[in-house]
C-alpha cells in the first residue's frame, strides 16, 4: 500500500489494518518459537547420534581387544594340546 493510499483511509480502516498487522506479527512470533524448539531437538538429536556413533567405536574397540584374547586363548590351547600330544607321542 502506498502512502497516497494510506494518507487516504479513514481512522477506522487504519486501525484495522494495525489490528491484522499485530495478529500477523503474533502469529510470526509463534511459528518462530515453533521452529526454535524444532531447531533445538534437532540439534539435540545430533549431539545424541554423535554420542552414539562414539560409544559405537569404543564398543568396536572392546570387541576388538576381546577377540584378541579370545584368539589368544584358542592358541594357547591349542599349543597346549599340541604338546600333550607330542608329550604322549614321545612318551
């Protein structure tokens, strides 16, 4: 709307349009909040997946050390066995 236009409107018509201007700016206000709040879970949510994919990788890595020993043990019997055979063999 112009200012010649504007100039031209009566007290009435100016007051509505202030009226529908605050409703427009109210309901701005709360689909800003609205899309703060999903900002903020989303955010949240990535923190938490990072959080995750790290307890992730420390958990491989536990995985990793406990298949070693496994594979450890396994050979160590296995030597054991070897020898007790050899053992049995010789004896």
């Amino acid at each position: 709307m112009t200012e010649k236009e504007l100039r031209k409107l009566k007290r009435i018509e100016i007051l509505e349009l202030l009226l529908e201007q605050s409703r427009e700016n109210e309901r701005l206000k709360e689909q800003l909040a609205e899309m703060n709040k999903k900002l903020e879970d989303k955010e949240i949510a990535i923190k938490e997946s990072g959080s995750i994919a790290e307890a992730a990788l420390k958990l491989n890595g536990i995985f990793e050390a406990a298949q070693k020993a496994a594979d450890q043990y396994l050979e160590n019997l296995k030597n054991q066995t070897d020898q007790n055979n050899q053992g049995d063999i010789d004896g």
